[in-house]
C-alpha cells in the first residue's frame, strides 16, 4: 500500500509538471491554433513514458531492442524536462519577484501592443528551451564518460605505521540497469584495477534490478582486485529490487558482504576493522534488518582502526557514538546535476567529500553512476582512492 500511494503520488506530481509546462510553453504563445493541439499530444506522451518505461522493467524482456530503446529515451528526456521545467519555472519566480517589489508587470510588459507581448514571452520560451536541450547534451556526455579519480589523503592521529600509505578505493551508486550496462562496469573494474587498492569498499545502490536479470551485467566485478578483498553493504535502491537477495549475490560477485557485521584485516602488525551497516531505510521493507552500527562493531576484537561502509550519510550519528572512525557513504549524487547541487546539503549532513563529526571522519562519494536522468551537470561522477597518513 505505501508504494502504491507513493507511486500515486509521484504519478499526480509529475503529471502537474508537465501541465505547467504546457501552459508556459503552449497557451498563449504563437503557435497556430491546430499545432497546439498537436503539442498538448506531445506533453501527455512525455508524460505518459516515465510509469511505461517503469512498467516494462517488470514486464519486458530486458534485452530487446524495444526495451533498451524505450529505457534511453524515457530517462534522457525526463532529464530535459526537468531542466526545462527549472528554467520556466526560474523565470516565473523572476518575474513575481520583479512585480512584486514594482519594478514593472513582466507578465504585461506591453499592455498596448499584445503582439509584441506574445513574440516577447515566446523569445523567453524558445530560449529556455534551446538552453534546457543544450544542457541536456552537455550532462549526457559527463554522466556516460570514464568516473573521475578523487585521490584523498587521510590524516590520522595515532596511525599505526603499517596502515601508513594502506589504500582504500570507493565506488558507489553505480545504478547498473535501465541506462547503464556491462561495458560502464568494465570500465570501472579497469579504473578500480589500476590504483592498486588495498581494500575495495562499494557503498551501495550497485544496481536498479533484480540479481538475476542483471547477473551478467556486473560480472565483469569479478575481475576486481585488492590486496585484502572488496567488501558490499545495500543501499535504498536495493531494498526496492530484493535487499536480502542482493546480499547473497554480492559473494558471487567476488565481494563480502557486511549486513550490521564487520570484517577485521591484518596489515602487516596493524589491524584493521571494516564494518558495514545496511541501507537506513532497510527497516521499511526488511523489519528485522534494520541499519545499526551498534550492531556491526559488537564483539570487535581490539583494532587500529575502524572504517564502516553505510551507504547513507546520516548513518553517522549513530556510527559515532558507535566507534567508528571512519565512515564512507554515497547515497547523495553530489546532487548529480545543477542546480540539486546546492540543495543536496539541506536533506544529509554531509553530501560530498569529506567531513568530520566529533572525532569520526566522513567521506561521501558523489556517487560512479547515476540514477533516473543520465545526466551530471558540475557534479562528476567519482571513484574515490582513500590513502590512511598518520597525522
């Protein structure tokens, strides 16, 4: 019932979106009256694809042309719209902004020539839409293209000297599904395989699908390497297609898996406890997996140094109080593309890069994929390498 509302909920907003888009766009403007009704067409088709596509995924064959098709231009167009729904709607904030304070009425800006009112608004229109497509182009091409390497010297007091210079290498949010395949994985297996990882840390959100259809779309992770191994814990988006089986396939991915567990690796003289907590809207789906770094640091045997994988980054308060002295997360995209870039911060406590809480440091990756629109605009797609210094 909660999904089936929330589907409801996200159908009623997106269909009121594209209303107003139509309205912007469509009423009022220059357009001949026929064509009109052939542009309202277009915006209930547009609006229309998003729950079709969505649809599909559990009622088409996955590798059809149909399918892949229908996934690209769904996902590449909600992300236009979006664009072009900003910007209509910046420029109607603009000019209530402007009205109200009295500046002039941009609504009415020439209320004895109504010909040159309409060429006025469409200009506006036009150029809004032609920026919203350019941009879309522009994002595509940064979202599709090699993750950058974020390289992160960690300081820490008290490290014990065989952990100096001990590496760890972050991928997150990948998303493999609808949008992105086999060839994206293998490109992240050759980046991750070249930064000589001591330990692998993937902070869930891996894939958008069940374990089965997409099996052969992350095998290349099975080629990964690492120095002590590559460890997993689930984010939000594997609880919608399965949490507990993803737990189980991760293993035949070549990583371990950490539900509220932890793992202790020896270095040399030093120890190093990795732990893992799963995704904090778990307990929705799941009750009796609920996220809980308690939990993963219970019975830890004496230690160096702790690192705990949560995929969300509000898990650190917790993870705090807990212990841990490192926490790596995703979840947030950076934000993934403007302008979500400078909202992100207001929904996480830390939404990019590192930070720290009391004495635990927090690193958020902005995640080596992307989810829905394939698009990042100022916000890079990253594989992060995390290298331990003492301070």
């Amino acid at each position: 019932m909660q999904m089936l509302l929330f589907a409801a909920a996200a159908i009623a907003i997106w269909g009121g979106a594209h209303f107003y888009v139509g309205q912007r766009l469509i009423v009022g403007s220059s357009i001949p009256a026929p064509w009109c009704y052939v542009a309202w067409g277009l915006v209930a088709l547009h609006a229309s694809l998003s729950p079709i596509a969505f649809a599909s995924r559990r009622l088409m064959p996955d590798d059809t042309a149909l399918y892949q098709g229908l996934q690209f231009v769904t996902y590449l167009g909600m992300g236009f719209f979006v664009l072009l729904f900003l910007g209509l709607l910046g420029k109607d904030l603009v000019f209530w902004v402007a009205k109200l304070a009295g500046l002039f009425d941009p609504a009415n800006p020439f209320p004895d020539d109504p010909t040159r009112r309409t060429l006025l608004t469409s200009g506006l229109n036009l150029g809004i839409f032609a920026a919203s497509g350019v941009a879309t182009g522009v994002g595509y091409v940064a979202a599709t293209r090699t993750p950058s390497v974020d390289e992160v010297d960690l300081h820490v007091g008290g490290l014990h000297p065989d952990l100096e210079g001990f590496r760890i290498v972050q991928i997150s949010d990948m998303h493999i599904g609808p949008t992105l395949k086999r060839s994206f994985v293998e490109t992240v297996v050759e980046l991750v395989n070249g930064l000589d990882a001591d330990m692998v840390a993937m902070t869930g959100d891996l894939a958008d699908g069940f374990p089965p259809d997409l099996r052969h779309e992350l095998e290349p992770m099975l080629q990964m390497k690492s120095g002590h191994g590559a460890f997993y814990v689930t984010g939000n988006h594997e609880c919608y297609w399965d949490a507990p089986a993803w737990q189980r396939e991760a293993p035949r991915l070549g990583m371990t898996t950490l539900a509220n567990q932890h793992a202790l690796l020896r270095v040399g003289g030093a120890s190093l406890l990795v732990g893992g907590v799963n995704d904090l809207h778990t307990e929705r789906f799941f009750p009796d997996q609920a996220s809980d770094p308690h939990a993963a640091m219970k019975g830890a045997p004496a230690h160096d140094f702790s690192v705990l994988l949560a995929h969300q980054p509000r898990s650190c308060y917790e993870a705090s109080r807990a212990g841990w002295k490192l926490q790596l997360s995703g979840h947030t995209h950076g934000g993934q593309f403007f302008p979500w870039n400078f909202f992100i911060g207001l929904a996480h406590p830390f939404s990019a890069g590192l930070g720290k809480l009391e004495d635990m440091w927090v690193y958020v990756n902005r995640g080596t994929g992307y989810w829905g629109p394939p698009l990042r605009l100022g916000v890079p797609s990253e594989v992060t390498a995390i290298t331990l210094r003492a301070a």
